[in-house]
C-alpha cells in the first residue's frame, strides 16, 4: 500500500488502507484517514488532516505554510474533508495565528490542476475550482460554489452557496448566494439557473429567486434589502439566505450588470 521511495515521517499518522505512491513526501503532524489515495510526487506537510476516501494528485502540496508576511511559524492547520479530490499541482495551505489558525475545506470538493486554497479560508461542502482558479486568504464560501479556469477571489470575499463565478473572473467583492457573476471586476449576470436546476430546485423556486434579484438590483444593496424583507414570504428559506448574507460584508457586494 505504501510504495518504497516514499518518504514518511515517524511522526504521520496514516490509516492502513491509505495507499501511498513513488516518491511521495509525508511530514510530522500529518493525519491521513482511512480510503485516501495519495500520488506520486505529492507532498503532505505541516499540521494536517486529511479526510476520509480523499485523491491527491500527482505533484499536488497540501498543508504548507501560509503565504502570509504575518505569519510566524505558529502551529496552524489545514483540515479536509471526505471525498475531496486535488489534481495535478493543486496546493492548499495551513492558516495563521492571526487569521483564527485554520483553513477548513469541507466534503466532496474538487480542486482541478494548479488550482490554489489560500491560508484561514472556510469552505463549504462540494466546492469546484476549475484549472488555475485561486482563492487568496481568509475567503469564505458556501456549500456547491464552482469556479471556472483562471479566476481569482480576493481575500476576506465571501461568495454565497450555489454561486457559479465565471472563467477568468476577477473577484474583489461578495458574490450573492445562487448568483452567476463574470468579468473584470466581476459583476452579477444572473441566477445560476443551470446549477440550481442540477441541486434539485424546481424552475418555480429559480423564478422566485431570480424576482429577489431583481428587488436586490434596483438602487443600492442596502435598499434593496430593504425590499426583499419587505416582499418575500416570511417563512421563504432562500430569500432569508440572502437576507443573512447581506449582513457583515468586508468588501461589499459585486454589482449587478446594469439592465439586469
């Protein structure tokens, strides 16, 4: 299970069916659980967990240090979660002292070829990035967000569950719950209709978001949400998704595309 020319540390801990290929480098502090696969030329290191049914791809890196100025040597994690999958030359790095000392991805991602998952950020279940897409630090995302190639989120973002972020994309501010958002700087084209449909939600439900989009649209954000509380059913889950999204930004809110 565990090819010869890897190198493991005394002082990892790997579950005995975990199978290990040529060439892989394993440090002290790492944890692998039980059904993990991890590939040749892979390196697994500092303080870090590794989920249950987990694939590493060849040359992919998990569990470095933050590429952070701050960051001074503390004892800090990287935590994933089951299912996830990282491609040829994904990385994935540990938190830092002063970002709450963790980076959590959750179950079922999959990070495509040299994609990156910057230090502290909290991602949900089923999160997609595509080829060379990369999240800076202290990013949060929602359950079932995707990614297309190249795009970029800035740090402290929020993007909001089932939110589709375009190819190329630029990301300097929040990104709604089920929204499409694309360009440079990103801006709101739409509601994920595809995704939506693909999660299991009716063309009734999408409608009903979308009209909470517009209410969202017309004037400032904050007006807007002015209106959806005002409007939307009381006991409508999605619009309170939207409702709680819209407290607590950092960055504020990407635009809608105007006309929208």
């Amino acid at each position: 299970m565990i090819h010869p020319s890897a190198v493991i540390h005394p002082e990892a801990t790997l579950h005995p069916t975990v199978r290990v290929g040529p060439f892989a480098v394993i440090s002290a502090g790492v944890e692998v659980l039980p059904g993990c696969v991890v590939g040749p030329h892979t390196v697994l290191e500092g303080r870090l967990i590794l989920g249950e049914n987990c694939s590493v791809y060849p040359g992919a890196v998990l569990g470095t240090p933050p590429q952070d100025m701050k960051y001074r040597g503390g004892d800090t994690l990287l935590e994933v979660g089951p299912g996830c999958v990282f491609r040829e030359g994904a990385t994935a790095n540990r938190g830092t002292e002063d970002g709450g000392g963790r980076t959590i991805i959750g179950g079922g991602g999959y990070f495509m070829a040299q994609s990156h998952v910057g230090h502290d950020c909290l991602l949900g279940e089923r999160v997609i990035l595509a080829n060379g897409a990369a999240l800076a630090g202290h990013v949060r995302m929602g359950d079932h967000v995707q990614l297309g190639g190249m795009a970029g989120v800035h740090q402290f973002v929020r993007v909001g569950r089932h939110a589709f972020i375009g190819a190329g994309a630029m990301v300097r501010r929040d990104v709604l719950p089920f929204a499409v958002a694309m360009g440079d700087r990103a801006v709101v084209t739409g509601v994920n209709r595809v995704g939506l449909l693909r999660a299991g939600y009716s063309e009734e439900r999408v409608e009903r978001i979308r009209s909470y989009f517009r209410m969202l649209s017309e004037g400032d954000m904050e007006n807007g949400a002015k209106r959806l509380s005002d409007h939307a059913p009381p006991d409508d889950g999605d619009a309170r998704i939207l409702l709680e999204f819209l407290t607590g930004s950092k960055e504020g809110f990407c635009r809608f595309k105007p006309g929208f």
